[in-house]
C-alpha cells in the first residue's frame, strides 16, 4: 500500500509567535498601579469612622437611642 506525503501532518515547519502584544505592558502598568492606588487609599481611610485614642472610645455610645 503507498501512502502519499499529504496525507500526513507535517510538523517540521512550527509557526513562529509574535510574542507579547505591546499594549498588554500597558495594561498590566495601569492594573498595577490601579492596585496600588486602592491598597494606599484603604491604608489612608481606614481610621474614618473610628475612635483613637482608646481612652476616648469609654466615653463613645454604643447603642443608638430612639428619638
């Protein structure tokens, strides 16, 4: 029986890639830099809406009264 060469998949010629695209550089720099910006802004308002020093915070009501 003879087999032609076409009929088998050829892998001696693999395609070549064109590697990383140049925007996605610029997409992982804003991402960074995106994280960074909401850990400094956790960081800077995380004392809002707290009571420091603690020997102040005895003095701070804890129940809501009804009006």
């Amino acid at each position: 029986m003879i087999i032609r060469d076409d009929e088998y998949l050829d892998f001696s010629k693999v395609p070549e890639s064109l590697g990383i695209p140049p925007f996605l550089y610029r997409v992982v720099a804003i991402g960074l830099l995106i994280i960074f910006a909401i850990g400094a802004s956790v960081c800077l308002l995380s004392g809002y809406g707290h009571h420091w020093p603690s020997d102040t915070t005895i003095r701070v009501p804890l129940n809501n009264p009804a009006p």
